[in-house]
C-alpha cells in the first residue's frame, strides 16, 4: 500500500490534470460506498450513530451526520426512524 501512494504522489507530481480527474473520481467512489454503507448500518439498527461514523472512517461523528443529510436530505436519525417504522418522518 505504501508503495502504492508513493507512486501515486509521484504521478500526481508529474501530471497534475490527469491526477485531480484520478482523485475526483476517487473521492465519489468513496462517497457513494459509504453512504451504501451507512443505509445499511442505520436499517440494521445495531449501532450507534457515532459507531457508525467510525465505522465509515469519519474522524468526527458530525461530520458523517453532515454528510449523511448532503447525500439523502435528512439526519441519519431521521432515515433510521423511518426505516424503523416504515413511516415516512415529518417533512426537512
């Protein structure tokens, strides 16, 4: 993995476009894992909000909650109850 991020820095070094296009797509990829993940995390019901957030590799569980709401349009608290009950919650 080390030599993999290396060489990755190294050839961001030497082509920086084709690099940031590498990185974008990088981050969506990751981004769209994680919200999958958290859907799953949040219908299981197991774990805490917070636990979830580590899980997923934030470093701060607001941040997972932030990102949650950009990626459904409502707090995973909200997704939670909603998939607990069946019902949808009150409008956000």
């Amino acid at each position: 993995m080390c030599r993999t991020s290396k060489a990755w820095r190294a050839s961001c070094l030497s082509a920086p476009a084709r690099c940031s296009a590498g990185w974008v797509r990088f981050t969506s990829l990751l981004d769209e894992a994680r919200r999958e993940m958290a859907q799953r995390y949040l219908s299981a019901g197991r774990a805490s909000l917070t636990e979830i957030a580590y899980l997923l590799g934030f470093a701060e569980p607001n941040s997972f909650f932030r990102s949650f709401k950009r990626w459904t349009g409502k707090p995973p608290a909200d997704f939670r109850q909603e998939r607990s009950t069946g019902a949808p919650g009150p409008p956000s």
